[in-house]
C-alpha cells in the first residue's frame, strides 16, 4: 500500500468510528436524555447569557445553541453535534499523532480508536454533556497547537481549539491546565497566549463571579457525585480505565464483565508502557503526565476526603465546579491514548505478523466496549405537536409544573431528561435546580428558584396559596407537564385560568401582576463586556486563520 493511500486511511478511520457510533441517531427526530436538551428554536434571550440568579451552569454553551439553530434549526444542529463529538476527537488525535511523530499510520489509528472509543465518551455521551464531550474533542487540537506555539506558530489555532474547551467550566479549566503546562514546560515558554485563553473563558468566569448568590453549593452533593467503582476493583483502578460517572443508570451495560475487565488492564499497562517510552524520546510528555495527575487528584477528591471536600464546597464559592471530579478525565483519556498508539509502535517493531497484530489493538477498545456502537443509550424521539400551540398561549414568565429538574416522558420512551420546556417555550423561566441523587434532594443555588419551590411544597403541605411568592418572583404563568404526574395545580394554587389545554401539557395564567424582575445593571454591564472580550478574541483567532491560509494561498 502506497504511502499516501496510508495517510488517506488514516484520516478514514475517524468518519469510520463517528458513523459506527451516530448512525442510527441521524434518523428524523431529536436525540434527547439527561442533560441533553435541543428544541427546535431556542431563543436568544438576555437570561442565557449569565445575567440572572442562577449558576451559569449552560454559559456560555446556550448562547452557541441559540444562534446557531437559527441556520437550520434545533434538529440538525442535534445531529451535527453528535457527528462532531467522535470525528472532532479522532480527526484531533490523527492531527496530533501526525505532530508528535511518535509511529506509523496504525498504532496512530489505535490511539485514534481508543481517545474516540472508551468508557468516558460512552458514559458522558449517555448522561447528555454534549458541551464537555465538545471540549473534550478539542482538546488534541489545543495540545498540537500549543506545541506548535512553543516553536513559534499557530497562535489562531490555539485560540480556537482554547474556545471549544470553554464551552463549560469544567473544559475550560481543562483547557487552562493543559495549555499553562505545556506552554510554560521548560524548554521554550510561552505566556502571552494564555491570557487570550483566559479571555475566552471569561462568559462563564464573569457570569459565575456576578452571581447573586453566594456560589456554595449543598456539601452533600460531593457523596453524591463522588467517582464509583464499575467493577474494577475501586474507584482509582476504574478511573484509570476511564470511567467511574456518579450516575450507575448511564454505565454501559458490559463494564465489570470479565473479558472488558482483562482488555481494559491490558490496555492500561500498555499506555503506561508507552509514556514512558514517550518520556524518554520527549520530556514534553511530563506536561501530560502532570495534567493526567492533576486530574486523578480531582477526581478522587470526593472519594478519599469526602468530609474536607464537602466543607470546601460548602464554604468556598466556586468549588462546587469540582465535585463531579470524574469530568475532568480528558487530559488522562488523552495521554492514555497516545501511550497507547506509542506501545502499539514498539510492539509491532518486533512483533511477527506486524499488520494482525496491529489491527488487532487498533480494534481492541472497540472490543472492551461494544456497547457504544449505535450511540450508548441513545434514541431519536419527537416533541409532543400541542406544545407549539401551547407555546403560542404563552405570554410571560413562567415556572413549569411539577417543579422538578428532570421529566422520564413517555414521548421520550421514559428515558430521563432535564426538563426541555425551559428551552421550547420562548418566554423566560425559572428553572429548578434541585437534584435527586440517590434518593436525596440535593440544594441548588438560584435563590428565586429556591423561594418557588419552598412556597409550592409549603402550599402542599399546608395549603397556603403560593401565588403571592410566584407573584414576587417574577411569575405570572405557570406550564403544566400533563405526562409528569403529581397533584393538579388548582390544587393548590388559586384563581388559575386556564389558557390552553393539550394532550400532554397545559398553560395556566396566574391571578394577579407579576413583579418586575430587572437584573442589576453593574451585574449586566459587567458580564456583557466579558461577551464582547471573548467575541473579539475568537473573531481575532478566526482572522488570523483566515490570513495564513490566505499567505499559503498566494505562495502557492
């Protein structure tokens, strides 16, 4: 085979893995569960941009959403998304194997095989976090650009894979981490390009420093999110194999099974032997090896110290960003993968039958992990045809009932989602932020969501007419999840007029004017102008872009 047939392959094998994965999800619908929420038009509203109460949990990632499905609406930008996620990492992991040069073409393709195909992906993939999942493709875009700024080039490059990292808090601090390491690993620092990455992570940094509320988040809820053993003999050796989410209902159903206990050790020894063969070609390796550290550090924290932790997030404003520990994987699911493809190089140097044995780890992580074939968990459903009219009903803020964070729908064949009203309807909401985690109701943060449900379970309890509360808050409507159970709300609020009644939801009006609610203004100003810093940042990036492929262009 042709040297160029070889390099054609290779950048195949990632559109080969994208479309084991996302085919059957490409069908007509949307793909919704957990924290997965696309509508078919999320308006561009002032709230998403981080000016409220609430915890910027979706900043600056909403905002990203609601102007792009003005192209071609929610469903498709739901496709592009899970197209993007495994041929985003592959395609970044074949660029950066190509900048490493660290082997051929097929231990490339195992290392592109196992950063695409592992336990991490499927579990996130399945729990919905298709922002952090986004980052997480960009983060072998962001290594190969910062070793290339380190000889002097690709600074726009940097900048964009840095955006895609901030798309959460969780990547951006990621995405931070990595680059500072790498660029400032000694040799040939650099320190300038950290500041526009910073810049670019200022929407979510900003809305998170302005909030209301103090930003502490229920101390119980480092227990709950804490990494778990899968069946790999405790939290670390499952960790190191790439798993260990807080939720076991998102866990692929083969993870603990013999044979994928056996493949996943296998693979581990040998990406632990392939860094340290990568360590002695390249002391740059030691930048990843600390990211991967310091990940480990941050995913056991609730698991060793779970007491010190849950004081630290109870007291410290912003360290709840670290209690669900285990999303801070990448850097580690990064170095294992090219540990990985470095180990398959050496082996196959001296290994008979060379090209078998290389297919064969090239197809081992599939093999640990078959489950993730056709999307983990994953189903195509349709939103309910009377919400549009009951959109259409609507003319005010709202609080969807029952006030619960999460629906099990039976238009989404039960599977659980974060309630998607909040995003279908146009108006503004207050959207509840208390979760159930094992059984227990873990505090939010959003002191208007906190006033609404503390009135609406007094007013069950005790029939006290929570509308006075609703009132103050802002509330002057209410949207009925028909599907979702508990009491009827005329039940417990009074004077409701009803405005549209559906299948599987319902519009009330409250009785009374709702109080204006009007963000500070300091608090908008000062988070607008962290937009417009992250938006002139990007825009650089993309003009500078624009301006080398032009100057590659003319010496052509």
């Amino acid at each position: 085979m042709s040297e160029r047939a070889v390099r054609v392959l290779a950048w195949l094998w990632p559109v080969l893995l994208t479309l084991v994965i996302t085919a059957p999800l490409l069908a007509p619908g949307y793909v919704v569960g957990y924290d997965m929420v696309f509508v078919p038009d999320l308006t561009v509203r002032l709230d998403l941009f981080g000016v409220t109460t609430a915890m910027p949990r979706a900043v600056p990632s909403d905002v990203l959403v609601a102007v792009l499905d003005e192209l071609g609406g929610g469903q498709v930008l739901n496709k592009a998304v899970l197209v993007a996620i495994p041929l985003l990492s592959g395609l970044g992991m074949t660029a950066l194997w190509r900048e490493l040069r660290l082997g051929t073409a097929l231990p490339g393709a195992a290392a592109v095989t196992l950063f695409v195909w592992n336990p991490f992906v499927a579990e996130r993939l399945r729990l919905g976090a298709w922002a952090l999942l986004l980052g997480y493709a960009a983060l072998p875009w962001l290594v190969r650009s910062a070793l290339r700024l380190r000889k002097g080039k690709g600074w726009p490059g940097f900048l964009l894979a840095s955006a895609g990292c901030a798309l959460t808090a969780s990547g951006g601090i990621t995405g931070l981490i990595v680059a500072a390491l790498i660029l400032l690993w000694p040799g040939r620092g650099q320190v300038w390009p950290l500041g526009g990455a910073v810049l670019l992570n200022a929407p979510w940094l900003v809305a998170g420093l302005a909030h209301g509320g103090n930003a502490t988040v229920d101390p119980a809820s480092v227990t709950a999110f804490a990494a778990r053993d899968e069946g790999y003999g405790g939290a670390l050796p499952t960790l190191l194999t790439l798993g260990g989410v807080w939720n076991a209902d998102v866990v692929p159903g083969n993870r603990g099974d013999l044979l994928p206990v056996i493949f996943a050790f296998v693979m581990l020894f040998m990406s632990a032997a392939g860094v340290v063969l990568w360590w002695r070609q390249d002391r740059i390796a030691g930048a990843l090896v600390v990211a991967a550290g310091i990940a480990v550090v941050i995913a056991m924290a609730g698991v060793v110290a779970p007491g010190f932790f849950a004081d630290v997030v109870a007291n410290v404003p912003g360290a709840g960003l670290f209690r669900d520990g285990q999303r801070y994987l990448p850097p580690l699911v990064l170095l294992e993968s090219i540990g990985f493809g470095v180990a398959v190089h050496a082996l196959l140097q001296r290994a008979p039958l060379h090209r078998v044995v290389g297919a064969t780890a090239v197809l081992l992580p599939i093999a640990a992990l078959p489950a993730l074939v056709g999307g983990p968990g994953l189903n195509v459903s349709q939103y309910p045809s009377d919400w549009d009219r009951a959109q259409q009903a609507l003319a005010g803020p709202f609080v969807p009932w029952p006030f619960e964070s999460y629906r099990a729908p039976v238009w989404n064949d039960r599977r659980p989602v974060l309630d998607p009203m909040p995003r279908y309807f146009d108006q503004s909401a207050i959207v509840p932020d208390e979760l159930i985690v094992g059984g227990h109701r873990l505090a939010g943060e959003d002191p208007r969501a906190t006033a609404v449900a503390t009135a609406v379970r007094t007013a069950m309890r005790t029939g006290a007419d929570p509308t006075p509360v609703l009132l103050a808050q802002g509330v002057g409507w209410l949207v009925v999840d028909r599907e979702a159970g508990g009491p009827p709300p005329r039940d417990s609020i009074a004077g409701l007029t009803e405005v549209y009644a559906g299948p599987t939801v319902s519009v009330y009006r409250l009785a009374g004017t709702p109080a204006p609610q009007r963000p500070e203004a300091w608090r908008t100003v000062v988070v607008l102008a962290a937009w417009v810093l992250a938006g002139a940042t990007l825009l650089a990036a993309l003009a500078g872009l624009a301006n080398r492929r032009a100057m590659v262009w003319r010496s052509r």
